[in-house]
C-alpha cells in the first residue's frame, strides 16, 4: 500500500459512543510504556492466533465458513478476557467512562472532566463497541485544547475537549479502529439512505 494511501485511511474519522480512560504521563511513562504498547500483540499476551496456529500447521482457513467465524469470535472474545486479565497497575485503575468522541487510526478527540494542556501525553485505553469488544491501549500526545460546540452533550460535567495524535499504538490495534471506523461510516450512511 502507497504511503499517501496509507495516510489518507488513518484520516478517516468518525463521530460515536465509546468507553474511554485517560491519565497523563510523564516522557519517561511515555517512552516504556510506547514501546510495551507496540510490541504486545493485540489483546493476546503474546499469544498466537488460532488462525496463524492453523496456517503454520499446513491447514488452509475458510473466513466464511460458520465453524471458523465461530471460532474466530470465541478467539476474540478469550484474546480481550486475557488482556484484562493482564492488566499492569494503570490499567486496573482506570475509571472507564462512556461518551461522545471522534475517532481515526490516527487519534482521537475526547470531552475530558480532567485539565490537559497541549504537549501532555496521555495513556488512554477505549473499549471498541463491535462484537467481541476489544480494548485498545495507545499514547497520544495533546495536540490541542479548546471547547468546541456540544462538548458537554457528548460528556455532562466535561471541562474541556481534548485533541490528541496517537504516538504509540499497536500496529493490530490500530487495524481494528481503521476497520471500525470504515464498518461506522458506512452504517451511517446507509442508515442516512434509508431516512
């Protein structure tokens, strides 16, 4: 895939309701915690997939057959249940809250209740709505600070909207908010038709 196109996909944005925690870092947190974040596999604790197992045994995957999208759903649900399992101190102490934000591959943009200035890099952690839910960890970096039209209707008690670009995030993570952002826009657009 050409960079430009590569680059134009992680600019797909979409607006929606998700469960998001954040704390700030310091550039020290920013730096281990970057790289822990991109090398760990996607909710799977270094684990392999049963899709990857199946290949380096010689067996050929059928995407569309019901036995393997089974398989593949109670694959994803186990990978989330032992990245939860798995969780590092600031994972367990994160207060989950649900709202308004816009989203792309490459960042997110939030109503906050907490001060950020531009600059702060941030962990945040979103719980992705499609079945099986999956959660995503990422650094950003604040990009910009402002109040924007409706933020208190996306977060009531929200100070502030936050801006912030992804500096760290697991390749495999990044896949799935690409994809789910692609899956939200046509949804609405087809549910956009059908008004």
């Amino acid at each position: 895939m050409a960079k430009d196109e590569s680059q134009r996909r992680e600019m797909v944005r979409v607006d929606d309701v998700l469960e998001i925690s954040h704390k700030t870092i310091t550039p020290a947190e920013k730096e281990s915690l970057g790289r822990e974040i991109i090398d760990r596999s996607s909710g799977g604790g270094g684990m392999e997939t049963v899709a990857s197992i199946l290949q380096s045994a010689g067996r050929t995957v059928d995407p569309d057959a019901p036995t393997w999208r089974a398989i593949s759903l109670l694959d994803k649900k186990l990978d989330l249940l032992i990245s939860l399992l798995q969780t590092d101190t600031r994972s367990q102490e994160a207060e989950f809250i649900r709202c308004g934000v816009n989203v792309s591959g490459s960042g997110i943009r939030f109503p906050s209740q907490q001060i950020y200035k531009k600059g702060d890099f941030l962990w945040i952690a979103i719980i992705s709505p499609p079945s099986p839910a999956l959660r995503i960890e990422a650094v950003a970096e604040v990009g910009r600070v402002a109040k924007y039209p409706k933020f208190l209707e996306r977060l009531p008690g929200a100070i502030i909207d936050i801006s912030s670009r992804f500096v760290a995030i697991n390749l495999q993570d990044k896949e799935e908010i690409l994809r789910y952002t692609f899956q939200r826009q046509r949804e609405l657009l087809r549910a956009k038709r059908g008004d």
